[in-house]
C-alpha cells in the first residue's frame, strides 16, 4: 500500500495539505476556505468524510482561516499547540482538541507525525515529519532559514515539501513597504528562493525522489524563476526534475504516491 500527497494550495492565501496512508487521511493546516478544500479534494479523488484528523503548524491567516468552517461541517480532532490554539480560540469551537509540542512525536494510527520549531514570526511554529509503511514526508514551509535542527530532520525523507517563498531581488524592487520585506527576509521571515536552492544544493542528502516548493508568493516571486533555482541546485545532483512540483493557489499539485 503507498502513502499519498498532495499539496492542495499553497500561497500567501492559503495553505492546505493533504496526506494519506492506508489507514489515515489528515489535512496538514486549513488555511484555504472551506469550499475550496472541499472542491480540491474532490478534484484529487478525496472528501472530507474520509478525512481522520487536522493538524495546524502556527496561527497565521493563511493556515488557520478555515477551520471553524471545516469544523462545522465535520467534527475533527485537531492537533495544534497550546500557545497557538490561544491564539486562535476565540473564533474557533473546538471540543476534539488534542495539544501537541515540539520534540514530542505522536501517532494517528498508522502514521507517527513529529513536530519541530522552525523560525518564524508565530508563537510556536511548527514543521513536520510524517512517517508510515517505511516512507517519511517532510513538510516545513514559513521559515527564515533552515537550522541544523530543521536540516537533521528532513534527511531521510522520501518526499520533500519545501518553502521557496520569494525571489530577492522581486522583492526588494516590488510594492510591499520595507518593514514588511525586512520581515520577509528576516531569519523568523520566510525562506527565498535562494534559500531553498542553497539547501538542495548544500544540505539536502538527496534521498527524496519528490520534491514540492511550497508557499510561493504572488507578488514577489513567478514559478519559473522558483523552479529554476531549485532544478539549477538539484540537477547536478541527479534528481529527476519530472518530480519537482509546484504548490499552486489555485489548483492541487498533482498526487504523489510513494
């Protein structure tokens, strides 16, 4: 039996992820509206009655925005840290609430996710790694740069969904007021293009055979140009660049099946 994935969007207007093994089906942040979660589903074959728990990396828009909608139409359990449920609460009902740390890894059946701090500007962000039937996904998108604590738990993974958020010079020359690109190219901003491809080039220990760039932006970034500094960082490699995808905003990526 495989593990699937799909990155059902993924941008500055949401993130949604979803991920399935032979026995569980989680949907990794919500931060898409609840219509579209659904019609995507659909569109990759899936529904939100299969759909076992919701697992929620920090309390930004773009990740939270549609849970109390999901919620009302299914009562899921959601695994979310204490410090950002907090921040959240107060638009959320929730009575399947299940808090979870970094560093303390748990189980949904047959599927063992284990949260990590990342970098970033949340009260406790949170990147993951997911593992079943021998197969480890690595999903860690809102970050400023990779530490070596993010590094060491994405060897290892067979598929990668990776932020390659902004190209800097789009940035600097582009409409955001400064403070706002002195946050994005922060080290508790968001990683650059530049940034990803330096730890494909550099870091990456190249076992996975998928790849996704994840949460780039619509204003300071163009998928070619992100695609091309990660295939110029990973072709040397040996990587088959038919399995470098990208999170869109406005369709799911295709379904990667390992």
């Amino acid at each position: 039996m495989s593990v699937k994935i799909s990155v059902l969007g993924s941008s500055s207007s949401g993130n949604c992820t979803f991920i399935a093994t032979p026995q569980t089906k989680i949907l990794l942040d919500a931060g898409l509206n609840p219509t579209q979660t659904l019609k995507r589903l659909h569109t990759i074959g899936e529904s939100l009655d299969d759909i076992d728990a919701l697992i929620v990396s920090h309390e930004h828009t773009d990740h939270v925005f549609g849970i109390a909608g999901l919620l009302g139409k299914k009562n899921l359990p959601v695994y979310i840290g204490e410090q950002t449920f907090a921040a959240i609460s107060p638009n959320i009902a929730c009575d399947r609430l299940e808090f979870i740390s970094a560093g303390e890894p748990f189980q949904l059946k047959d599927l063992r996710i284990s949260p990590f701090s990342i970098p970033h500007d949340a009260v406790d962000p949170l990147g993951f790694t997911l593992e079943a039937e021998g197969i480890k996904i690595g999903h860690v998108t809102d970050l400023g740069y990779l530490t070596e604590l993010v590094t060491q738990r994405l060897k290892g993974c067979d598929v990668l969904v990776l932020e390659s958020n902004h190209d800097l010079e789009m940035l600097k020359v582009g409409p955001y007021p400064w403070s706002l690109k002195q946050r994005i190219m922060g080290r508790e901003g968001h990683l650059s293009n530049e940034g990803a491809g330096r730890f494909l080039s550099e870091c990456f220990d190249g076992q996975a055979s998928y790849i996704v760039l994840a949460h780039l932006s619509e204003s300071n970034n163009h998928p070619a140009i992100a695609r091309m500094a990660a295939a110029q960082a990973l072709e040397p490699r040996g990587f088959d660049l038919g399995h470098l995808y990208l999170g869109s905003k406005a369709v799911p990526s295709p379904v990667i099946e390992v």
